[in-house]
C-alpha cells in the first residue's frame, strides 16, 4: 500500500511539473525490496522525469535498461516505454 501511494504521490507531482520530487518518491519504489512488483513502473516514471529534468542521454539508457530487466509484451508498457525514448532520441537530435 505505502509503494502504491509513492507511485500515485510521483504521477501528481509530475503531473504539477514537479520533476524532482517526483523522481525521488520513484526512486524510492524502484529501490525498495519490498516494492519488486511496482520496480518496473517506477523505473519508467523515474526515466520520464530524468528527461524532464533535462538527462536525456540518461533517460534513454534508463528505459534500454528497464527493457532488459523487466522484459515484457504488453504492448501498452510497451508503447509507453518507446515513447520515453522517442522523445529522448528527439532531445539528443538522434532521429
């Protein structure tokens, strides 16, 4: 319950610009043993804010490493992983 209310807290902070709070609260989740079966959205959510705070470099190599450790088919994680990157290849003038 307290990593469900850390992902909902980082979606409003995000949502309010707060890029900075927001990845700590993911960061938080996504290191936490505890928390294994939210890791992989909160590794996603801690990329989006990455490149918002200006990392794209980071942000992109953040998702290439969710992608390996947290594999999935799911076409919707899927999607929102590759628009992560998407926009970070746009950032660092890769497309």
């Amino acid at each position: 319950l307290v990593y469900r209310a850390r992902l909902a807290a980082a979606a409003v902070l995000e949502r309010q610009g707060r890029f900075a709070e927001a990845a700590d609260q993911w960061r938080t989740v996504a290191g936490a043993p505890g928390a294994a079966p939210w890791h992989a959205d909160a590794r996603l959510g801690l990329a989006r804010a990455t490149l918002a705070l200006g990392n794209a470099e980071l942000a992109e190599a953040m998702v290439a490493t969710l992608e390996r450790s947290h594999p999935t088919s799911d076409r919707g994680v899927v999607a929102r992983r590759e628009l992560v990157r998407a926009e970070a290849f746009l950032a660092l003038d890769r497309w």
